[in-house]
C-alpha cells in the first residue's frame, strides 16, 4: 500500500472518523510530509488561484511535482510565473506516470475534465476539480462509478458556499428563520463586461463547456442545493441566443485583428495585459485558440437568456434566470417560507459600490423588516477562495455547515444545468433522476 491511499484510509479509520470530500486530503497535509501535488490545465485559473495564490498562502503544505497541458507554451509560461522547478508534460499520462502525485488539480476545458478525474481515481490520487464537474450525464455517470469502483474522492470547488454572506443565509434557512420554505426566487446577472467575455473564449461552445447553465449556472444551483438542504427532482427551462453570435450586423475573428473596432462597444483590448498576452497570445501557434475571441462569431452555440424552473424533493419550487448583458453585475435571490421571506441584492465588482458589507432583508409575516449586514472579507469571491483551501489543506478541518463538496454536490448541480439544457432544446419537462443512476434526496444529512 502506497503512502498516500495509506494515509487516506488509516485517518479515515481512525475512531470510526467520517471524512468530508476536502477531509481526505487534509490528511495528507497533517502527515507531516508535503501533499504533492500536479496539475492538468494550465489557463489563467489554474496558474493563479490554483497555482501561484496556492503556493503563496499554503506553499508550507503543498509543493507542485507536475505541471501538464496541451499547449507546451503555456506550460513554459505557467512553470515561470507560478515560479515551480517542476517538470512538465504535454502528456497527462506520462505525468502521472513520472510525478507520482497526492492530488490532482484539474482546470482544463470543461469537457474534458471527466477524463482527467477518472484518471485520477484510477490512479490513486485525490481529486480537485474545478466547477462543472463534468458537462453531460454520461460522463457525470462515469465519474460516479470510477470514484465508487476505486474508493478514491473528489472534492469540487465549489467556493461560493464559502463567503460569509452566504454562510449565514444557509444559518438563517437552517435555524427555521422563514419558517417552512417553499419557494426561492434567485436572478443573476452578467454584465457586459464579465458576461461577454465568456463569448469571446471557449466557454461559447457546447462541446466545450455545455453552456453558461453548467459553466456559469452550477454554482448557482449548488448553492440552491445547499441552502435547502435537498435536491432538484424535475427541470423546465426557456432559453436563447438573441444578443451575441449571429444578432449582429458586423464580425471578425478577433479582436486584435478587427476592423471593426470603431464601432463596437464590446471591442476588448487584451495588449493591455502583460499576462494575459504572454500566456495566451504568445502560444495561439501551438493551438490556435483566440482568447480575445470575437463576441459575434457565428460558432457561438450556446445562449444568451435562460429561465429555469426547478422542483425539489422536498417540494420547494426556485424560479432562476441567468441574463448575460446586463449594465450591472450581481444577483437577487429570495426565500419565502410560511413564516417570512428572506431576500438579498447582491452586487459584484461595481464601480459604485461603496458599503463594506452585504445586507440580507428578513421580514417576517404580520412582522417587522430587519436588516442584517454581513462585513466584506478580503479575497476572491467574497473571501470563499480562501476559506475553502483552508478547508481543503487543513487548516480548518471541521465541517459544520457541510461547505465542503463532493462528487454528489457536483452531480446534482450540474444535472439540473444538464436537465434545463435538455428542456429548452426538447420544450419538455426533464426528471433528474432519469439521467443517472442519482435518486433526489428529499433532505440531505
């Protein structure tokens, strides 16, 4: 038995220990040795969040043995700015075979994260993945029998669940504050900046990354999940591409190489990053991939508009919309219960925004309205990123609100993008328990 799956099963065992997802592999962290760890994607998230920031807070825990990707510039590129002496490889399996790692990293395409993640089970290793865990039920049905056939975990990084304004939306629901829930009403919106952009990369294509109801969505019908303490039982969903793509009068490749610029609002100059230049337009020769896509491209498969209607098992009913043009960026979500309502105006990266903390509005039926301000906490996503690789690593290892996500948190928000996708293509209703072997739980432990 190797060190890591020893180390993985005697903590597990001992004194009849439940391990979480992220539990497996803080372990490894409290062994006393360095989680070695590889990485399969090497793009922009991958080298910061996962690469670079990981090794700057948690560099005493981890140390990178492999780096891999299809592109080998951007392997080169990654290697220096994340400032790891580790090998790379433009072969995934000769890294696995080479590096011999703890834990795997996944952040490559969205579609092609399943093959990675089997991959990693097989091979012994604990799997991170970033959202979506996968794009189609097929696949999803492949990781949840590889991760049940070799024992092995994932943990999906889901790190919404993790800012604090969200943690005590999830206290307020759980100490019975609305009372008896029953519906949620919950609008996102993308603006047309963030929005655009996921229409200039590889995210607008199907094939990639199954449409913004998994690439973008799955965070939110997570959160939902988690919330409620329950899971999506039926799907039914409108949708379109009516703004970007083809509804437009004028196109080029690119931004860059565009004639167009003059007239375009949603002209973006990527020369103006240093990073992103080296990373992505110095290496378009090995793969060809445009980063600075054009937002009108007739390729564009995916849409724009989405409205979805989810029942629960436990007979809550969420009306959700994703828009992804919007002059602002943000979200509005509402929980009614039998005793009140629960609702938040969230707003993100606006220029305006001046409060240093986010406000939820609890108002109680035949009752008074109360304000409850949550403080701003430093970090990416509300201050989720980092207390989720605390989570992961073991510097908190507890998991009393059940933050920590496994490979059934990623299935069940992904089937419910997946099943909403497959509505608004068929103008049917579609059962979430007819696309894998995952029966709805009413309630969640």
């Amino acid at each position: 038995m190797d060190r890591r799956h020893f180390i993985l099963t005697a903590g597990a065992a001992a004194g009849g220990m439940v391990v979480s997802p992220a539990g497996a592999l803080a372990h490894l962290a409290r062994s006393g040795k360095k989680i070695r760890m590889a990485m399969v994607g090497t793009g922009v998230r991958g080298i910061s969040m996962w690469g670079k920031d990981l090794l700057a807070e948690y560099g005493h825990l981890v140390e990178f043995v492999g780096l891999s990707d299809i592109n080998p510039g951007r392997l080169a590129y990654a290697k220096k700015y994340m400032q790891v002496s580790c090998p790379t490889f433009t072969n995934f399996d000769e890294m696995m075979r080479q590096a011999k790692p703890d834990a795997l990293m996944v952040t490559t395409v969205d579609a092609t994260h399943d093959e990675f993640i089997i991959k990693g089970l097989e091979q012994g290793v604990h799997v991170i993945t970033e959202k979506p865990m996968t794009t189609d039920e097929t696949k999803c049905q492949a990781i949840l029998d590889a991760e049940q056939r070799t024992g092995n975990k994932i943990t999906v990084a889901f790190n919404y669940r993790y800012s604090p304004h969200r943690l005590k939306i999830y206290r307020l629901l759980r100490e019975g504050a609305v009372g008896k829930i029953t519906s949620v009403d919950f609008h996102w919106y993308l603006n047309t900046s963030h929005g655009a952009d996921y229409f200039r990369r590889w995210h607008r294509l199907r094939s990639k990354g199954g449409s913004l109801l998994l690439h973008k969505s799955t965070h939110h019908f997570d959160l939902v999940n988690w919330w409620l303490e329950s899971e999506p039982s039926e799907v039914f969903a409108y949708g379109k591409l009516e703004h970007y793509g083809k509804n437009n009068a004028f196109r080029s490749t690119h931004c860059r190489a565009c004639p167009h610029t003059a007239n375009c609002k949603f002209f973006w100059d990527m020369t103006k990053s240093e990073h992103l230049m080296n990373l992505y337009a110095a290496n378009e020769g090995h793969d060809g991939y445009l980063r600075d896509g054009c937002v009108w491209k007739e390729d564009i498969d995916i849409f724009d508009k989405m409205a979805v209607t989810v029942k629960y098992a436990n007979d809550v009913q969420m009306s959700y919309s994703l828009t992804t043009y919007s002059p602002y960026e943000g979200y509005r979500i509402a929980f009614n219960g039998t005793e009140g309502r629960l609702e938040a105006w969230i707003k993100e990266s606006q220029p305006w925004e001046a409060e240093p903390y986010d406000e939820l509005r609890l108002t109680k039926n035949f009752g008074k309205t109360e304000l409850i301000q949550i403080p701003h906490r430093q970090g990416g996503h509300g201050g989720g990123d980092k207390l989720m690789k605390d989570k992961i690593f073991g510097v908190t290892p507890e998991d009393p609100y059940r933050q920590s996500a496994g490979s059934r948190d990623g299935a069940m928000s992904i089937l419910t993008g997946i099943a909403a996708r497959k509505s608004i293509d068929t103008g049917l209703p579609v059962k979430i328990g007819a696309l894998t072997s995952l029966q709805p739980k009413a309630e969640r432990g």
